[in-house]
C-alpha cells in the first residue's frame, strides 16, 4: 500500500488502469482522493492543492491529508513538488530529490505532543529507491537537495532569495516541510522530488507565474509517473528505514 501526493502541474496520475474515487473524514476536514492498484500494489492519489487546483499552498490542509492516509493504514507516501530553482545547479525542468528542508512557516505544523527526530527528514529507504530507479531508466536526478519552505501565498523577494541561497537552500516552496513533518509524526515514510519550474525571485528575468510553473511540470510528468511507477514496482516490502523507529521513540518519549 502506498500513496502518492501531486504538486501543482500533477492532478491525476495515468498508472491506474481503473480507478475510484474515495472521500475520507478526519477531525481536520475531509478529504478526496484516488484509489487505484499498479503493480498488484494499492495506491491512493492525492493531489495537494485539489484536483484543479483550488487550493493555493496557505489553503492546503496538510492535517487532513496525512491523516487521511494513517486513516487508510498508508505506511510509504511518494511526493512531487513544484518549486524554485535557488542554488546554480537547479534550473527549470530539473529533478531534484530532496534530503533535507529549512522550515520557515509561522504556522505550527503537528499532531501535537511529539518531538521527533528530523535529523533525516525524508526516509533513506525511499530515496535510495528513488535514486536506484532514475539511474536505471536515465533520468537525470539531483541526488540531494534542500527545500526552503515558507508561508506564501505571496512568492518571494529577492533579497529574500539571495538570503536562503547563503543558507544553503536549493529550492524554494510552500508546502513540503509541513507534509514532511506531518508523515514523520504519523509514523508515515515519506519522499519527495521536486520539479524545478522555474528560476527563483531576482535569478532571472522570468516572472513567477503558476500558469508557467504548471506547464513546466506537465512537460515532465511522463517522466516523474514512470519513476513513480518504476518505484513502486521496486520497493520491497519490508521498511528497512529508521522512520518507524523515530516515531516509536517520540511516542514512547510523551507516555
Ligand atoms: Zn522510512
């Protein structure tokens, strides 16, 4: 069983030869996705900002969306993000699967009653998946990567830009440390690639526009699906990652 949440550009997924529907109530809002099978696998898809896009990145109820897939007894989720390039490496088109965030949010993202380790926020047995499989059929990946996430819904200055590019980010967005922190405290492995849709706020002389970034990644969705699929194929049973461990421990901490 394994769910996969959709960034912008990313509202259904091909995979499912047959697919339903399903509507999951939680105590933070109901949610929809998709629920179909690849690969004799369960998979259920959840576009982040709503099947057309309803929800901008501040709107998105990460709550609800990880809960719903503890609901569903989900244990792995494989996410794709839009976001924008900052360091010189990451330029429009580029894969980049993510190790690590910088969590900007004024919001509080949490369950509650946890301090969990995010020393390693993204699961090591996801990613090293997800590497093994973009070699095999040649996608260029940047192995590494790390995402500065803030509020929004405004983009960025570029004073703004310049100061997390010193911090050592590599891209920027709104939504992925929530979504990271939420699945590590429901005891969720969880991974994300990004698509880089464009350069970020003063890098270059393109404005920022959602139009733009959602093309951007439609021209790479093939790709990203084929991984998706190609990684769910892999994936063995068995987590052999430490995320189950760090959530025991955070538990077993607050008793
Ligand atoms: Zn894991």
């Amino acid at each position: 069983m394994i769910g996969i949440i959709g960034g912008t550009g990313f509202y259904n997924v091909d995979l499912f030869g047959e697919s339903e529907q399903i509507d999951i109530q939680t105590p933070y809002g109901d949610v929809s996705m998709m629920k179909g099978k690849y690969a004799g696998e369960d998979v259920y898809f959840l576009p982040r900002h709503g099947f057309t896009h309803g929800r901008l990145a501040y709107q998105v109820t990460h709550h609800a969306n990880i809960d719903a897939f503890r609901q569903l007894g989900v244990k792995r989720i494989l996410a794709t993000v839009a976001a924008g390039g900052i360091s010189e490496h990451c330029n429009a088109g580029d894969l980049v699967l993510l190790d690590q965030f910088i969590n900007f949010h004024t919001t509080h993202y949490t369950f509650g009653k946890m301090s969990l380790d995010m020393t390693e926020p993204y699961c090591a047995q996801l990613r090293g998946v997800l590497i093994e499989q973009a070699k095999r059929l040649g996608y260029p990946m940047h192995e590494t990567g790390t995402y500065l996430s803030f509020d929004g819904p405004r983009y960025e200055t570029a004073a703004e830009i310049r100061a997390f590019r010193t911090l050592g980010a590599d891209v920027v967005g709104m939504t992925n440390a929530p979504e990271a922190i939420l699945a590590r405290e429901a005891g969720i492995c969880y991974s994300a690639v990004v698509i880089v849709t464009n350069k970020a706020a003063g890098l270059s002389s393109d404005e920022p526009d959602l139009k733009a970034h959602s093309n951007m990644v439609k021209q790479n969705s093939e790709k990203v699906q084929k991984l998706l699929c190609a990684v769910v194929e892999a994936l063995p049973q068995q987590r052999t990652c430490r995320c189950q461990e760090w959530y025991d421990r955070a538990v077993a901490a607050r008793a």
